[in-house]
C-alpha cells in the first residue's frame, strides 16, 4: 500500500495533486500507529540503533553497491526486525504529512534562489517552488530536507544540480515551529518516538528529538523513499529540476 501511494506521490507535478493525496496518507500513517502500538509489537531502542546503523552504513557501503539500501540492508531488516520497517515507513509518512503541510500554508512560494553574474553572487530572487512542473513533490522533499540539515553556520544550501538557496532564521523557523505543533496537536509521532527513545533517555522531550535526532530521521526516511520507488522501477526523471 505504502509503495504504490508514495509511487503516485512522487509523480505529483502539481499543488493541487500533491495536497489530493493528503487524506490517504493520514489514513496510512494512523493505520501504521495502530500497528506499532498494538499489543504484539516489539519496538524498542533496537529500532534506533538499526537506524542509526543504516545512516552511518550508507556511505561506506555506497563504494561497494549503489544499491546497498534496496538490495542489502531493507531486506536483511524484513528478515531479522520488521518492526524497524515499520518504524521507517511511519517517519516517512510523518514527514511528507510536513511537507503537505508547509505546502498548505505557502511556505514553498518565496524561497530565496541565490543570483550569479559572472560566476559571482550577485543578489536573491525570490521564487514560487511550486511552479515547478516536473516532479513537484521529488523537489519539495528535497528542499525540506535540507532545511532540516542546515548546518547552524550557514544560511546557503544546494539542490536540484546546483541550484543554491539562502534561508533566512525566520524562514527556518518556520519549519521547526510546524514540526514542533505536529509533535503536539498530533502526538502519535512522539509517542513512537518515546517508544523508542524516551524510555532510555532522561527528560525525553519534543525539542530534544528535534534538535538530537530529527536529522538522522529525516534523512534516512528520505533514503527510504525513494528505495520504494526504486524497487517499483518508477524513478523521475531529472529529479528535483527547477523548470
């Protein structure tokens, strides 16, 4: 099920497209929750720990196998500890849920493309992401994400082939006060989280997940992404391209 929505997702090129699949992908996340939470479930700080692994495997591994997501380490974890599956599967819904959101209040509409003259910066422009008509969704995930990774000493970031952005603080904010109501209005994430996390680390709060480990989350949840669609043969093509 998971596969085949976020197949169709990832081939959004549109606003509205993308937001029409909202109420399916609520429906999953929430079915999901009642998995993980239910009485026959494992989940445990193991979940984490395989995680944290595949992050810290990743680029290692990559000098062996450009497929060492798809063809060793998801599968290997479907054998040895489907809950972590499970795990990966409700960070990747809770996150496009994000990015759905964001998408819904306009926050992807005045992004700041940086402008160069001869090789030289030369000013910001503002742009609407959204205008973008090939693989609308690909894009937004991808900027969102590097949101999330920017690193505190620095308000530039790279996507789409060298298409660098600026990202002011209140932009940046923006995102982490979103992700910080989600955490509250809908606690389901975080009681995963605490699952997981909380019950083996004193004074286990929202903020503290957000700052310690929503990094490493988001970007193995992006890994996992787009493993689906490579194992359904459907990757876009020029993904992320600013047209």
């Amino acid at each position: 099920m998971i596969e085949n929505l976020i197949n169709e997702l990832a081939k959004a090129n549109t606003k509205d497209e993308i937001l029409s699949y909202k109420s399916q992908i609520s429906k999953l996340y929430n079915e999901l929750y009642e998995k993980i939470c239910s009485q026959n479930s494992c989940v445990c700080i193991q979940n984490y720990r395989d995680i944290k692994m595949l992050h810290e495997l990743r680029m290692p591994m990559m000098a062996y196998s450009d497929s060492f997501y798809d063809k060793f380490a998801i599968p290997f974890l479907k054998e040895h500890n489907s809950e972590t599956i499970d795990i990966l599967e409700f960070v990747v819904l809770f996150y496009i849920l994000q990015v759905i959101n964001l998408l819904e209040n306009g926050f992807f509409n005045k992004a700041s493309k940086w402008i160069y003259k001869n090789s030289k910066f030369d000013h910001t422009e503002k742009i609407n992401l959204t205008d973008n008509t090939k693989n609308l969704f690909c894009l937004l995930w991808c900027y969102f994400m590097e949101v999330i990774n920017i690193k505190d000493d620095t308000r530039q970031f790279t996507i789409a082939y060298d298409e660098e952005f600026y990202l002011n603080d209140e932009k940046y904010e923006e995102v982490i006060d979103a992700i910080y109501e989600s955490l509250k209005c809908d606690s389901r994430y975080f009681l995963v989280m605490g699952k997981i996390l909380g019950q083996y680390r004193l004074r286990f709060t929202k903020m503290k997940y957000i700052i310690k480990y929503q990094p490493l989350f988001v970007n193995v949840g992006y890994e996992y992404f787009w493993t689906l669609i490579q194992q359904n043969q459907n990757v876009p093509e020029d993904t992320g391209t600013l047209k």
